[in-house]
C-alpha cells in the first residue's frame, strides 16, 4: 500500500512539474529551456530512484514472508511425507500379498488340472 501511495504521490508531482515546465519552456530563452530541462532530467532521476527503492523493499517483505510462509507448513509438509511413504509401502505390500495369492490360486488350479488329466489315462 504505501508502495502504491509514494508511486501516486510521485506521479502526480511528475505530472504537475511537467505541465508547468512546458508552459514555461515556451516563454523563456534558451538558457531557461536548458535549466528546465536539466531539472526535467533531475526528477525523473528521482522518481526512477524511489520507484527502483519502493521495488527493492517490496521484494524483501515478499522473500522474508515466504521464508516464514515455508516454515511455518514444515510440518504438515513432514506429515505429509512420511504419510506418503506409509502408503506406499501398504501399497506395495498388498501387491505383493495378491500377487503371492494369484500365484498359489494358479498352482492349485494346475494341480487340479494335471491330476485329474493323469486319472483319465488309460491304465495298460
């Protein structure tokens, strides 16, 4: 807020000197025209400066407040992770367990097969 305030105040005296010096420059001699223009050059030297600070400013509270942002959910961030992992490795784990099962399921179903084929056979 008070970087849109100071960029306000800035422009509105930017504009109010800018408005003066024209009506000025036309009635003056030459070497009116180039104080007025030194001076035209002097401020907005100025406003490029405060405006270049008012940004640097913003910048930093911005950083400082998501430093604090950051550590303030590190530990719903942990949380998170480990709770991650957890269910991950129940993931994997009953995977494995119905893979195991698939598997046991698909051995019986061979045996069943495979000993009743050999009971079909005719006995010599």
């Amino acid at each position: 807020m008070k970087a849109n305030l100071l960029a306000a105040a800035v422009m509105a005296a930017v504009g109010l000197m800018a408005g003066s010096l024209i009506s000025a420059q036309e009635n003056q001699s030459p070497g009116v025209k180039e104080t007025i223009k030194e001076d035209a050059k002097t401020a907005g030297h100025a406003v490029a400066d405060a405006s270049k600070k008012v940004g640097h400013e913003i910048a930093d509270t911005s950083k400082k407040v998501g430093h604090e942002i950051a550590e303030k959910t590190a530990p719903a961030r942990e949380t998170v992770k480990e709770d991650s992992k957890k269910a991950g490795k129940a993931i994997a784990h009953s995977a494995k367990a119905v893979g195991k099962s698939v598997e046991h399921g698909a051995e019986k179903a061979k045996d069943a097969v495979t000993s009743k084929s050999d009971d079909s056979k005719p006995k010599d």
